[in-house]
C-alpha cells in the first residue's frame, strides 16, 4: 500500500458520529468529517454511509461532510409505518436544520431524495445529483424488475433477490448478462461469506436487500413529475456514467431539459455506482469540489 492510499484510508476512518430526530421521531445517524461549509452526502439503494466514506474523506479538507445513513440501517430507525418520499425528505429537512448546510449531493434513490427536497427545502442552495432513476413517461421503467424481486423477497431467497436488483439497476457487465441459474447459487453464497466478514457496525447484504423495495416505493411515487422540477431555485449539478442503463441516462436527459439552473458531466468509463467506495469516487469528488466551490450562477 503506498502513502497516498494510507492517509486516504486513514482519512475515510477518521468521523464523528452524531443523530437527528425527524418529525415522526425517528433518529437519523450520521457520520461527520472535515472542516469547511456543511455538505450532505445521501447513499443510494443497498448502501450505508459507510459506502461513502472514501469521497467524504476526498472532501473533507474543504467541507465539513456529513454522510447520513438513511432509514433501515446502520445508524438510523427503521422505515416505519407508511414510508414516503414525504417522509424521506422529513428526515433531509432534519438534517439541513441541525448542521445547517446547504450543499447536498445524492446517488440513486439518493439523488431522487435530493431532487425533491430541493423542491421544497429553500436552505438548499446546490445539489448534486449522479443519475436519479426518475421515471419519466414513454421511457424504460426504473421498476420494470421489482415484480419479480418482490416475489423471491416473499419466498425469503434473497440470493434471488439480489439477483433481481443487480440485473435491474447495474451496469451492463459480463457478470450480469450471466444467467439467473448460475447467478443465484453465486450470490446466495456471497450473502452468507459476508454476513461472517460484517464488523463493528457495518451492515449485512441480508438486512440490505429488503430495504430495496421501500426504495422502490419512492421511485414508483415520483412517476409523471418531470414537469414540476421546473420550480427548482437552487443550482444543479447532474452526474452520470456512460456505462450507466438506459433509464438512468434518460432520467438525466429529461431534467436537463427543466432544470433552470443546471450543468451537467458524464464520466467516460464509470457507470452507476461511481461515487462508492469501490468505484471512482476521486472522479467524483472532483466535480464535486469543483461545483459546491465555485460562485453562484446567478
């Protein structure tokens, strides 16, 4: 391991852990890093704060970063009765007060998060957005994949499930062209090997994969939106990978089209989950610094 990757990990274990209680009184955890002006990182589907701890730690030398850990895992409550986009963006109100931060980027379910709290929530001043899965009409489906990871999720295989959720939201790969009969065994047997390996308050593949279809719940509320995301007042960044589906690009394409201040970057060779620990967060934090630094557009 050289240097420069040492203190880059040294950096991505170096937080504080703090909470909040949203309006139904749920506590939401978050981690929280560095020195500068509050930045609000919100994970997507089948992650934790953790997953972002390598961008947080590439940030935090000019922001004070706080990764939270949305509901149903890790250092947060459970969903709870009745989950909803309204509820999901209760718990980003919870957090903007509290740290009083005004920059906010989110992957996947949580850019779509952002997307709408940007809507709503004035102390939003910019928000970063690597590829929402908003659905837009006349277009492939987000969800096109949860009728059946619904089912496997009732029958309790969740190396099926898992199945499910890879071919419906990753990236165009050889591993997932490979069919389901020799997927499932292969990811059946991952579940087990990591719920051995979890340590300290790190969260296993098995709690994770039912979280999904609450995810997909808010994905499902936000068809036929588009049009409203016009009334966005803060500065937008979008981001995406070109090896990212269809859908995702799409998602993209549509909100360039609305946004009123908007500026938008894809990544040569990155696809959907760029930001994550194990795919090119230095890229991402590039842009990142760049846009949450720079003077207003307006």
């Amino acid at each position: 391991m050289n240097k420069g990757n040492a203190s880059l990990n040294d950096l991505a274990r170096t937080y504080a852990t703090n909470s909040v209680i949203s309006d139904d009184g749920t506590t939401i955890g978050y981690r929280q890093s560095g020195c500068g002006p509050g930045l609000i990182l919100v994970h997507g589907g089948m992650m934790t704060s953790q997953n972002f701890m390598k961008l947080a730690a590439m940030l935090s030398k000019e922001f004070t970063v706080y990764v939270s850990d949305r509901r149903g895992r890790g250092l947060s409550g459970p969903f709870g009765a009745n989950y909803s986009m309204k509820k999901a963006c209760e718990d980003m109100e919870a957090l903007l007060r509290k740290t009083e931060a005004h920059n906010v980027f989110g992957l996947s379910a949580g850019a779509l998060i952002s997307l709408q709290a940007a809507l709503t929530q004035p102390a939003i001043h910019k928000v970063a957005l690597y590829e929402p899965p908003l659905p837009l009409s006349g277009h492939p489906s987000p969800t096109a994949w949860v009728a059946r990871y619904g089912q496997e999720l009732a029958q309790e295989n969740l190396g099926a499930a898992m199945v499910s959720i890879i071919k419906g939201t990753g990236d165009s790969s050889l591993f997932t062209a490979l069919p389901r009969f020799l997927l499932v065994p292969l990811m059946t047997l991952a579940i087990r090997a990591d719920a051995k390996e979890v340590k300290d308050d790190g969260v296993p593949l098995h709690i994770l994969i039912p979280t999904m279809q609450y995810d997909t719940q808010i994905v499902k509320e936000m068809e036929g939106t588009l049009e409203r995301f016009q009334a966005i007042t803060a500065e937008v960044l979008l981001l995406g990978g070109d090896k990212s589906q269809t859908y995702l690009k799409d998602a993209l394409d549509g909100l360039s089209t609305v946004l009123p201040h908007v500026h938008r970057v894809e990544f040569a060779g990155c696809g959907h989950l760029a930001a994550d620990n194990g795919g090119k967060p230095e890229r991402v934090a590039q842009e990142l610094r760049r846009f949450f630094s720079a003077s207003s557009m307006a």
